[in-house]
C-alpha cells in the first residue's frame, strides 16, 4: 500500500503564489463569496481574514484535495508530483480532476505524459467569452515543472552532443492557438472584477497611434511668432518673417536724363537693407537681386467645389433600378419558358429574352454605380465642411 501523501510547504507556497491574497470577503458571480487564498465553504459578507488565518483556511482545504488526490491516484507518487497535483487539483476542482487525461495517464503509468496533459487546462470565461489566460499557462507550467523535478536533485543527464533535441509534429496541441490574454483581477472590494489588461498589441497600437498623431498634425497650426531668446542661433530659413513696412525712397535717386551706363553716374541697383547680391557679371553687368528674406504672398489653391446631387436624382435611380430588375426578371423567364421556332432565324424567343435579361443586369449595374458615386460625393462633402 502506498504511503497518503500531505501538501508540503512547497506545494501551499505554490498555491499561495497564484491564488492571491484576499483580505476581505468579495462576491462571486455565482452568488458565493470567498475570501483568503480562494477559500468560499465559510466565506460570508463583510467578513475579513489576516494572512496567517488566510493560509489556514488554505490548510483546512487541503485536507479534501489531499485525500481525493491519494484515494485517485494508484500510481506511486514523490512529494513533488503531489505537491504538483495538489494545486492543479485545487485549481479544476476535483470533478474535473477526476476526468482529467491528467489523472488517465497516472494511473496508466505514464507520468510524463500526464505532466505534458496539464498544459490543455489554461482556458476561462471572461465577459462570457472562453479565452487562454496567461495566469493559467504560468500556473500550468510552474506545476509541470514541480511535476518533473526529481527528489534529491536526482536529474537524469541528457548531453547535447549525444541527445540533439528534434521537432515532435505530435505536439503540437500544447501550444495554444490562441494568443494568451493577460487578465487583472481585483483583491479589494465586496465583488469580484475581472477585466482585460492591454497586452503588446495593444501597446503597439496605441504607440502607433500617438506616432501618426505626431506625423499628422493641425494642418493649420498658429505662427511661431513669438520672440525667442534664442533668435540668434536659428538659421535664417527657419525664422518668421517679421511684416515690414512701406520701402524707403532713395533720398539721391538717380537722374532720368543721365545716361544709364555712365560709370560717374548713380548706381542703377542700390540694395537695400536685407537684400543679398546673387549674381553679377564680371564686366559690369546686369546685377540680378533676390530678396529671400521678404515675405512672399501665399495664395491658397482653389478648390473647385463638387456638383451638387440634381433634384429628383433618387428617383431616378430608384426607377432606373426597377426597370433593371424588371428586364432582368422578364428577359431570363421568356429564354426559359419560350418555345424555340422551327426555323434557324437567329432573332427567336429565347434570343429576344436573354438579351432582355442582359439589358436589364446593365440597368441595375448602373444605377448601382450611380448610387455609390452619389454616396461618395456626399461622404467628401460632409468630410469638407466638417470644423
């Protein structure tokens, strides 16, 4: 007869770990209440419980799993592999457990297989939708691992360069499918509250998203106008033109009845302040200036606006639509129905019918056509004149 086994310190730290610490009485959604380290036989409203009090209550459930686990499974056991039960047990329930490929491979003698099978328990209901929560794939792999560990430190060695590690197509069920969802359930309240946490996509989605808003900014942000201290070190091309007023008059300007290419004479292109000479020829040319700090007049593009829908075109629609249908329905019905005539003349019933039918699914495309580019200059224009 095997020896009944008890939970060890390892396998209660291991329940404590993933049931959490709860120490007010909460509400389940099935009525129940619980409290401690997922204790719900004497739970009741308000009812509070300090962590010692918490982990012995924890004890004191135990003490049926313990005995469900001894009285189920004939296969000989170590402290581990009970301790590992023990939680997987408290976690199913023992009516699960009982059906479970779990305690199936135990007691077949397989324990490496039943360790393998408690990785297919990691799904829940969350908001009525059945999901692979990270929790339970974290729980599931900490018990399998207790599972394996040998009693003593007692591992079997398994060299690299004598066992190479291959890929086994059979199992692939293990892996979940489904992406896990990280789930946050609250330990402070009178009712239990489990919701979504956001996950990498979600992360990675609303990185995106700040980084389009960053990309697509106000296409009409405010004149950096403002003075700034450091006015000095901003290259020229990045400065905001300051608005100028009317031109100087050249107080000696030039004389009209001077000859234009007398060299005692004026100089035809006297720069003004803020002015650059660009180029000039070598023998005393013609000296082009261009003023690149002046401000330019933007003139904004015109847009030309869309045609508004005619009066009545819905109608017509509509009616092109129905005499579509119509012909359709009409032209397929007589090139069914109709008798073919004797003679070899190409223009007989059934002929007459599909090319009414033909006309009639040109009929209804069109007027489809139609009603989608209708649909779209309205989307564009309610686009347009949204602030």
């Amino acid at each position: 007869m095997q020896p009944r086994h008890r939970v060890s310190r390892a396998g209660i730290e291991l329940i404590k770990r993933f049931e959490g610490y709860r120490r007010q009485a909460a509400l389940l959604p099935d009525g129940r209440w619980t409290l401690g380290h997922g204790h719900t036989l004497s739970a009741r409203k308000g009812a509070q419980v300090s962590p010692d009090d918490a982990e012995a209550l924890l004890r004191y459930d135990l003490i049926a799993i313990a005995h469900a686990v001894n009285a189920t499974v004939y296969a000989p056991l170590t402290q581990n592999q009970f301790d590992a039960l023990a939680s997987f047990a408290f976690n199913l329930g023992l009516e699960n457990f009982s059906g479970s490929s779990v305690l199936k491979r135990l007691n077949e003698g397989s324990p490496i297989q039943a360790a393998s099978a408690m990785e297919l328990w990691r799904k829940a209901e969350v908001a009525g939708e059945r999901i692979v929560i990270d929790a339970l794939v974290r729980r599931r792999s900490a018990e399998r691992a207790l599972f394996l560990t040998p009693e003593g430190g007692a591992w079997t060695p398994a060299p690299s360069p004598i066992l190479r590690p291959l890929l086994d197509t059979d199992a692939r069920e293990i892996v979940p499918r489904q992406t896990p969802a990280d789930v946050i359930t609250s330990m402070t309240g009178e009712a239990v509250e489990v919701r979504r946490s956001p996950g990498p996509a979600t992360i990675a989605a609303e990185a995106v998203t700040a980084r389009l808003s960053t990309l697509f900014q106000d296409p009409n942000p405010e004149p950096l106008s403002k003075p700034s201290p450091f006015e000095d070190e901003v290259p020229f091309f990045l400065r905001t033109p300051e608005p100028e007023g009317p031109p100087e008059i050249d107080p000696d300007p030039v004389d009209a009845d001077e000859p234009a290419g007398d060299p005692q004479g004026a100089d035809l292109f006297d720069l003004a302040p803020g002015l650059d000479a660009v180029d000039a020829a070598a023998d005393g040319g013609i000296l082009s200036v261009i003023d690149d700090m002046a401000p330019q007049p933007f003139a904004p593009p015109r847009v030309r606006p869309l045609p508004e829908s005619p009066q009545g075109g819905a109608f017509i629609l509509v009616v092109l639509a129905a005499l579509g249908l119509a012909f359709f329905g009409g032209g397929v019905f007589w090139a069914t129905q109709a008798r073919p005539m004797p003679q070899t003349a190409w223009l007989d019933p059934q002929v007459v019918g599909w090319i009414a039918g033909v006309t009639g699914a040109l009929f209804f495309a069109a007027a489809a056509f139609f009603l989608l580019e209708r649909l779209g200059q309205a989307s564009e224009r309610a686009a347009r004149n949204r602030p």
